[in-house]
C-alpha cells in the first residue's frame, strides 16, 4: 500500500475529529522543525573521521593536544553544531570517568540545546553525573524524553531506577524503585519478575527473589557445575548464593573455590545448602577438576544471576551443538546502586560477560592455564575454539549484575569489562 493510499483510507475510517487532530499536530511539528537551528554542519566543518581520531588520541594515551584541539572546537563558531556538540560529548565522557562530574555537566548544560541524533548519549551521560553529584531529580529530567518511548532500553530504565532509588524514602513494602526497573526489563523480555525477600531489610540485590517454576522436564538434563571465584567470603557471597539457590535450572552443583578463608566459605554455604532440597554446594581448592556436571559456569563471588540465567544457557549449549561456550550480558552497580560504564564511547551499561560464561566440561582442558580469578574467558574460547564457537544471549537484557567498589579508584565511572570491551581504558 502507498503512502498515498493509506492517506485517503484513514480519512475514510477515521472520524472527521481525530483527522483534524492529526492535520494540527503535523503542522505544529512542521513549525516547530523550521525553527529549530540546523544540525547540518557549517563549512568548514572536522569531519566525523577527525573527531573520532582525536577520541582514540584521548583515551589510549591521555593526549593533551587532543585535549586542547577538541576544546576549541567545541566553542568554535566555524564548526557545525553537530560537530562542537560531539567535541563536547567526547570531552564530557574524559573528565566524567576521571570523577570530575561537575565540568562534565558544564560542557552538556552550556551548549546548544538541540542533540539531535546524540540524544540518548548526551543525556545519559548528564544524567549518570547528575546522580554523582547528588541531583537525582536532574538526572530524571534528562532521561524523561527517553523514558516513555517503545523503544527504550534497558540502559535507561537502570539509570531511571537508580535516580528513583535516591529519590525515594525506603518503605517497608514493595521492592523498591531498582527493583522495579530491573522488572520492567525482565517483563518486556518474558523473564522472571523479582521481589524483595524482607520488606524490612533494604531493597538492594541481597535481598531479592523470583518466583520461577522449575525447569521442566527434570529427568535426564545435563548436570551444571558452577565454580564460584572467591577472593573475599563477604555479603557479597551471600547475594550470590542466594540468586544460585534461586535458579530454575534442576541439575545444579556449586563449586566455592579461590583465596578466601575457608571458614568462612562454610559459614556462607551452609547457609544455603540447608535451605534448599537437592541442591549439592561445597568449598574446592581444586575448583575446576572437582566439577562433576556436562557443563561448568564460572561465576564471581559479587555476581547476581538471574533465576533463568542458567536454564538459558544450558538449554542454549544442548540445542546448538556447534556452541562451545556462550556468555549473557552484564551490568554493573556499586553498593549505591549506580551504574558504571563498560565502554566510555557508548551510552550502553550491558556489555558481554567475559568474566563469567559457560563451557562444556570437554572443552575445559584446552583452558587449564587460564587464570579464571582475571582472565577474559571470552578471549580465550576465541583464541582456542574461533570466533563462532561462542554465543552471547540477550544482549539488551541483565542476566548477570556485577556488585561492589570500582576497581580503579581513580576511574570510578569504569566498569571492571571496561578494559575487556574497549581499548579506551587498557
């Protein structure tokens, strides 16, 4: 059907009212466009080559003429408005993973009000330092035109719900505002919704559960072994344990391995191993040779999983038998519930999980040197099986959520895969 024609049949179905409701919008936009400043750029213009060369200048070696040549652009009166506003974007996303989130603000508040196309970029980077300067309410005003579209993502919602969680005063109902954005992620993907375990106790991670039925059939699945990567035995351990105990998946075994004091692995396990029927836990040294199960999970000891992570894996790996390996993706939070970045050039929070995948048990031996407490697993299948042997699921969905303290101090926007998904930050 040409536009024309469904033109003349909306005029013949739809009543004479909603027509002319339809004639005065287009015409209000038709206004509003022309008077809108033009986002072609003016000549003479950088091209888009030139600033995305004084980017990578930037980043991999902190170049102070990059620096310098992007500022003077930015307020260049020669430049297109396009060009000075993603001189700006590039400059405000350097000093905002350093922690100077107040002259990052400043270049986004200063210039011209129209983003264009850099939308989405611009004010998720305004809102992630908003948050860090403690103006929750300002962050929610530069996402509000993102928020309501169909087509948000799972980046904006997180950012909406950590800007909710700073807002609001902790209620003894309810799941709580991160919660709840996490939720509508997980209804709009077909995945399991979560609630707060104790109402009493604060809405964060540790304090979740779903209520997800088990995987069905139960006879003859493939076993999973999950060997968990723990440096320290904290409340970060707990939170893992509890969100493996909450898992669809039948056939489970967990496997507590690394340099944490093994008294207090046991204390945390046998937390756990009590409170659910048929679900084996223990403490290895050895780790990855004690695994039992046709497939093995390598998870850290401050990853979240959600209740059907491991079900989508598993069932991925027995219906592709070409699939050696295959990763979620993952976002990562501090204790205060704020996101950090795993790539300074993009607005996305979700990155592949390279820290935390699942391989066929038959396919470890080819990783017996890998260092699985700082290894990129990702790489490392690569390097051994290529390129299509490994399979990422879900990419605008947090299956997995990394928690804890930066870990580089001095960039505290970076998430931990930083390095892994970007070369910005190596």
């Amino acid at each position: 059907m040409t536009i024309h024609a469904a033109k003349r049949l909306a005029k013949r179905l739809l009543p004479p009212s909603v027509v002319e409701y339809i004639r005065r919008a287009r015409r209000g936009r038709s206004q509003a466009t022309s008077s809108r400043p033009a986002l072609s750029p003016a000549s003479p213009s950088i091209s888009s080559v030139d600033i995305e060369s004084l980017e990578h200048a930037l980043w991999d070696s902190d170049d102070s003429d990059a620096r310098n040549e992007l500022a003077a652009l930015a307020e260049s009166a020669d430049a297109g408005q396009m060009d000075r506003l993603r001189a700006r974007l590039v400059l405000s996303r350097w000093h905002a993973v350093r922690g100077d989130y107040q002259t990052a603000l400043a270049l986004l508040e200063s210039g011209d009000p129209t983003f264009g196309s850099l939308e989405r970029e611009v004010a998720s980077v305004a809102a992630d330092c908003s948050l860090r300067t403690g103006r929750p309410q300002a962050a929610l005003a530069w996402l509000a035109p993102l928020v309501h579209r169909r087509s948000a993502d799972a980046s904006t919602l997180v950012r909406v719900g950590s800007a909710k969680t700073h807002i609001e005063v902790p209620v003894g109902h309810g799941s709580g505002a991160f919660i709840e954005a996490l939720n509508r992620v997980y209804l709009r993907d077909g995945y399991a919704l979560l609630r707060r375990a104790d109402v009493s106790a604060p809405a964060d991670l540790s304090n979740v559960v779903g209520a997800t039925p088990r995987y069905e059939p139960r006879g003859n699945v493939p076993r999973v072994s999950v060997v968990v990567i723990a440096d320290s035995a904290t409340r970060s351990l707990d939170m893992t344990l509890r969100s493996l105990a909450a898992q669809s998946w039948p056939e489970l075994e967990v496997i507590v391995t690394g340099d944490a004091e093994e008294s207090l692995i046991q204390e945390s396990l046998s937390r756990w191993t009590s409170r659910v029927d048929g679900f084996r836990m223990t403490s290895s040294a050895d780790g990855l040779r004690d695994a039992s199960g046709d497939y093995v999970l390598i998870h850290r000891a401050d990853e979240w999983s959600h209740p059907q992570r491991i079900e989508l894996m598993a069932t991925r790996l027995g219906s592709v038998p070409s699939s050696i390996a295959v990763g979620t993706h993952v976002l990562e939070i501090g204790p205060d519930l704020l996101p950090r970045w795993p790539d300074v050039r993009s607005a996305r929070l979700l990155s592949p999980n390279a820290l935390s995948m699942m391989f066929r048990r038959s396919a470890l031996r080819e990783l017996e040197d890998t260092d699985l407490s700082v290894d990129d697993l990702s790489t490392r299948a690569q390097a051994a099986f290529g390129v299509d042997s490994l399979e990422w699921l879900e990419p605008d969905t947090p299956l997995s959520i990394f928690v804890g303290e930066p870990v580089d101090p001095d960039r505290p926007l970076a998430a931990r895969t930083a390095r892994l998904v970007s070369g910005a930050l190596q």
